[in-house]
C-alpha cells in the first residue's frame, strides 16, 4: 500500500483552514483522516477513527487542552473540522481510574466534556485515543491486517509480521474494557508504532499528522506483503451450471423472499430494498467448493454484524429455466436461516431476557454464479450491506490464501449485535409510509409523471423514472437525489418496457407499485379522423398501460408480495369530449382495463386502481389547446382550467399525485377509480 501523503496538498488545507480560525492540528487531521478515509481497504462506513490532541478557548477564551476525535455521522472520506468535535483531555482522562463504566455512562461523559454541546457525539473509541499519550492516533479496519489475524493463530501471525514495531491486543468488546486494554498494552512497550487489536483492526500513532499516517500505510503493507507470500486459492464448486438464470429474473425472486410478512390478514411486508455486486474475485468467493465454511464463520470484524447481520444467505446457483425449483430452493434455505437465526438469540440471550430480538432477515445474500446481494431498508441501506459483503469476499479470500479465516468467537459477535446502545435505538426511528418499497412511473420526465415520482420519493419510495424523453428523465432523478434511477424508455415499444423493468430488478431487486401514467391527447371528430391518429392513439394510451402493467405484474408474481398497479385515466375514460374520440376511446378501454386486472390479480394480493384527472394543464395537450379554447370565451388559460369545475379550483400535477400516493396507501381499495377533478358532475361515476 503506497503512502498518499502531499505536503503540498497538506500545506494548502492547513492555509484553507486557517482562513477560518481552525487550528494547524485540526486542519493537518483532517487531511490525513481524509486520505485513511478514502481508501475502501482501510477504512468502510464508519469502520474506523482518528484524534488529535491540541489546545482550543473554551468559553471564557482560556486555553483548554482537548481530544479533538472522529464524531458519529461523519464519513472520514469527506471530513470537514465540525466532524471531529472538541472533548475536555483531561477529564477523559481522569475516568481512567474508574474499574467499570457502563456504555451509557461513557457516552454521558463524552457529551459533558464536549466544548461545543451541539457537537456530535464523539466516536465510541473515544477513551481508548484519550488514554494513549501520542498526538496523533489513526484507527482503521484494514483488510489485510484482518486478513492475517482472522486466523486460528493469528497472534502468532501477527506476533511474525510486526516483531517489535506493533504490539498485540486480544480481542476486547469496543467501549471503556477496550479503552483500558489497549493503552495498558502500549504502556508496556512504549517504542511501539502502533497496535494490532487482533480480529478487530490496528491503531497507529504519532507526534505529527504524517507519522501517525504513514506508520498506518507501512504497517498495513507488511501485512499485505505476508498475505502475498500465502499460496491458497479457493477450490472452484463443479456444482455451478453452465447457464445461470439472469439477474433480472433471479432478484425479484430473492426479494420477495426476503420480505417479511408482518401482518398476513392484512397483506402487508416489511420489505428489503437489493443491491447487486458482482466482479471476477466475487464469482470466485460465491463459486468455491468451501463456501458454506468459510462464509458462515461470522463478519470480520465486529462492527459489520450491525448492518449485515453475523451471516450471509448462501442460495443454490439459479440454473436458466429453473427458476420455480430455484425460488423453493431458496424458500427452504431461508427458513433454515430463519430458524438458526432464534436459536443464535436463545443461546445467547441467556437469562438477560430484557434484549429485544432483531428482526431474523439476512442482509446478505449470496449466488453461486452470479455474484452477492446487499439488502436494506433502502437502496442506501443496501448498498452499505454491499459493499461490507464485498469488503468481506476480499477479506476472507486473503485469509483463506495464507490460512483458514477465523473471526472472532459468536459470542462476542452477538454481544455487539445487540450492543446496548444499539438496542436503545429501536422503534425510535420512524419510517416513511412508503419505505422499503420501489416505484415505477412512466411519463415521468414532465407534468404529473414528475410531480407523481417526487411525490412517492418524499414517502420514502425508490423510484424509478420513464419517459420517451430519457435525458429529462434523468434530469427529474437527478432533482430528487437518492438512488432515483431515470431512464429512456418508449414505452410503445414492447422490449424497451421489458428492459426497463428488468434494469429496475437489477437495480432495486424488483418494484411494488407501477404508475402507468404516459400519455398524449389525440383530437379528431369520430367520423372521419384518419385511422392512422386512432392507432396511434391506442398504441399509447391503451396498449403501453397494458404492456406495463404484464410487466408489473410479471415481476409482482416473482416477488409474491402483491403489489399497486395505479393508472392514469382520464374524464374522457367516461364522458366524452367533442373532438376527443382518439383520446377517450383508449383511456375507456384502460379505465376497464384497470378493472379487468384488480379482477385477476386480486388473488396475487395485486391491487389495481386508476385516477381520473380532468383540465390538468400537463403540456398534453397540442401547443396553443388550452390558449385558443380560454380565447373563445375571453378567458385566460389559468381561468379557463378553473372555470370548468365546481370548486373553480385549478387541478394541479402534484394533486394528481397525491392520489396516485393515496391509492398505494390504500390496501383494501381495488378496482377503484379516483376523481381528480376539482368537480365535475357529468364526469361523476355511476
Ligand atoms: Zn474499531
């Protein structure tokens, strides 16, 4: 691992910071915990942190000594001064006299000690920086330095590659124990440049921002060099097939089953939102012959086990056209893991019967063949619990080259799952009406297809953006942020539609609701507009709707979790316009097309319903519609999309929206159709 260290670039963020009032330490700090940061084998989601101690005014201007230490919520990657918040050094210190100090009494004085209150609260390996003499002190969860002590004997190995230059500390729980041990193991040999704490990570340490830093990168690279000297590789499994089922077709499979029903009467699931990974050093993990060893040992270090559970699933290789065989495969292996997953709580748990247990879903799930899946309550989530898992196959490959990975013991894993502090956590976090579900709309780079996509993101949907025009498409998902995906599609075209549901399992893992939305208005009086306009019409107004909705409902059915199909209708669906023939004759025949899919889908837990909106100004309509028809009766465009209504109020996109929301919200309502109108009583349903 080379040193990325510049003291050009270290200069210029000490002047940078400087203009600010931020002191050479802090500012020197922040930019070597950036480089530790942006390094993924060093450094993942809060694996790891840094200090340094300096001066700082307090309140009355005196200069006070503090630990200045990685705050939670920040990313080391991108750190700015605010991320490392200001701690009292010599009451932190003081506490280590104390014999015991709960987690809780920990995080109190950690937070009473801050300089600013309004700080974040510092890292939990606050104490154990504070107790070390050193300026500087780094830590990271290096993979290679777990690599070669997630071993049977890794303090021997260990014990070989650092000799002198690291000392070794048994595995201890992160809070005030390891806080004691790791400074009473540097006190005994004090020339030591950092510490090795064993199926954990390392610490180094120095008087200056480069010493701590670039002590980091040497003794990282002599563990990297022992793992190049190793010869395992890991025996490639015969079982795989020569043709692996797509994964398209493979993770609205692996969705579904990962959703736990939480009420069956009510047909509702706490769902997992999939992000796939996948690469040759993957395939390789997923393909060996030992897999089921090597994977079940439990994560390589212990922080891992809050967002991916101890262990991931391991699935049988989807063969092509074996998927119903592969989804009972898949069925049958989770409820083992399931089952597993209470006993590990019982045994564990013991008489200490106040832990809550966690919900028994894995978050990691593995395909021979095909590569590994993060699953999480977002495509946030799921995404951490991907690149932990990629983290993991690079770690225990490694391991398994020079030896056999071994993590630390379940016990101990267990006790961080259900860390206190973690417990204290749940239920208090509310989620979003729409969390953990993904969202299609069609026409959604304009009009109410966009305001519907803004509308389901701000319940805490994933969405997924359609439309003809591709770039606004993904202009709108670019406005929403998050993981909205916006794609070109056209959806008359029935492949397109096709692909742009399979890049949204491969994206998501697959969808629960589908707002079929896109639409253009098409004029002509019934008896002779050219045949041409009506088919046109129809391809877009009726066939996409129902090229969209087999598709939705082709991925629902993998899922087996039901799901929304919501249409855009129209008043023209059910009272006639003069000149809108083309334009109501489809929307008519979507309107009972909804209909006819609430009726046979039901079973499947689909519900299916459409919105009439009317007098929506959308850009629908052909340029100049809307000014010539205000014109004719002296009115202007706004006024004459207010004048037809009996609220005389404009029906805007994001009301059209709402009901789109609504109806998802809905879960007893099928077969139902939503006025949106503003009043319109010839419109009015019978
Ligand atoms: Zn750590």
């Amino acid at each position: 691992m080379k040193s990325q260290w510049n003291d050009s670039d270290a200069e210029a963020m000490a002047a940078h910071y400087a203009q600010t009032g931020v002191g050479r330490d802090l500012a020197l700090r922040v930019y070597s915990t950036r480089l530790l940061g942006s390094d993924r084998r060093l450094v993942l989601h809060g694996g790891g942190n840094t200090s340094v101690k300096t001066t700082m005014p307090d309140a009355l201007g005196k200069e006070t000594q503090v630990l200045c230490v990685k705050g939670s919520g920040w990313d080391m990657g991108d750190i700015e001064p605010a991320g490392l918040p200001a701690v009292r050094l010599e009451a932190l210190r003081a506490l280590r006299s104390l014999e015991a100090l709960s987690d809780e009494d920990m995080v109190k004085q950690q937070r009473l000690n801050l300089l600013d209150p309004s700080s974040p609260n510092p890292s939990v390996e606050t104490l154990l920086h504070a107790f070390l003499p050193n300026t500087f002190v780094d830590h990271t969860h290096s993979t290679a330095v777990l690599a070669i002590s997630d071993q049977p004997d890794g303090a021997a190995i260990c014990a070989e590659v650092y000799g002198e230059r690291a000392s070794l500390v048994p595995y201890v729980m992160p809070g005030f124990d390891l806080a004691k041990a790791a400074p009473a193991v540097y006190d005994a040999s004090p020339a030591v440049e950092g510490l090795i704490l064993l199926k954990h990570g390392i610490f180094t340490f120095g008087e200056t921002a480069r010493e701590a830093y670039e002590r980091m990168i040497a003794l990282v690279t002599l563990a990297e060099e022992r793992i190049a000297k190793g010869t395992g590789t890991l025996i490639q499994s015969s079982a795989i097939p020569a043709q692996v089922a797509p994964l398209a077709a493979v993770a609205p499979i692996l969705r579904g089953a990962l959703a736990e029903c939480s009420d069956g009467a009510e047909g509702s699931y706490r769902r997992q939102v999939l992000e796939f990974r996948t690469s040759e050093a993957i395939r390789a993990y997923v393909g060996g012959e030992d897999l089921a060893r090597y994977s079940q040992q439990g994560v390589v270090t212990p922080d891992h086990t809050i967002r991916t559970k101890n262990r991931p699933l391991v699935v049988p290789a989807p063969a092509q056209g074996s998927l119903v065989e592969f989804k009972a495969a898949v069925e049958s292996v989770l409820a083992q893991y399931v089952a597993a997953y209470h006993d590990y709580f019982a045994r564990h748990n013991g008489a200490e019967a106040e832990r809550t247990e966690l919900d028994p879903m894995p978050r990691v799930v593995l395909v021979p063949g095909l590569g590994l899946f993060g699953a999480g309550a977002s495509a946030r989530g799921a995404g951490v619990a991907a690149d932990i898992a990629g983290n993991t196959v690079d770690v225990i490959t490694d391991a398994e080259r020079i030896g056999a990975f071994q993590p630390v013991p379940e016990a101990d894993l267990f006790d961080v799952e259900y860390w206190s502090l973690e417990q204290a956590k749940l239920g208090k976090a509310a989620e979003k009406a729409l969390a953990r579900q993904v969202a299609l709309i069609t026409g959604a780079a304009s009009g109410i297809g966009a305001a519907t996509a803004h509308a389901f993101a701000s319940e805490g949907c994933e969405v997924v953006l359609l439309d003809r025009d591709g770039g606004g498409a993904e202009k709108i998902a670019r406005g929403i942020g998050g993981a909205a995906l916006g794609l070109e599609c056209d959806v008359t075209v029935r492949h397109q539609v096709r692909a742009a549901f399979d890049r949204a399992c491969e994206v998501f893992g697959g969808l629960d609701i589908v707002v079929s939305n896109a639409g253009a208005a098409w004029q002509g009086k019934i008896g002779e507009v050219a045949d041409e306009v009506l088919r046109a019409s129809f391809e877009l107004n009726f066939f996409a709707h129902q090229s969209v909705a087999q598709n939705a409902v082709w991925v629902m059915r993998a899922q087996g979790t039901g799901g929304a199909l919501l249409f855009n209708a129209s008043k023209q669906a059910v009272n006639p316009g003069l000149d809108f023939g083309p334009y109501g004759l489809p929307k008519a025949a979507t309107l009972f097309l909804s209909r006819q899919y609430a009726l046979e889908y039901g079973e499947d837990g689909i519900r299916s319903n459409a919105v009439n909106a009317d007098r929506v100004n959308t850009g629908i309509f052909a340029d100049g519609f809307l000014e010539e028809r205000a014109q004719k009766r002296g009115l202007t465009p706004e006024e004459y999309l207010r004048s037809g209504n009996l609220l005389k109020r404009e029906v805007k996109p994001e009301d059209v929206a709402r009901a789109f929301v609504d109806l998802a919200l809905s879960p007893k309502t099928t077969g139902a159709v939503l006025t949106v109108d503003g009043g319109n009583i010839a419109a009015a349903l019978r």
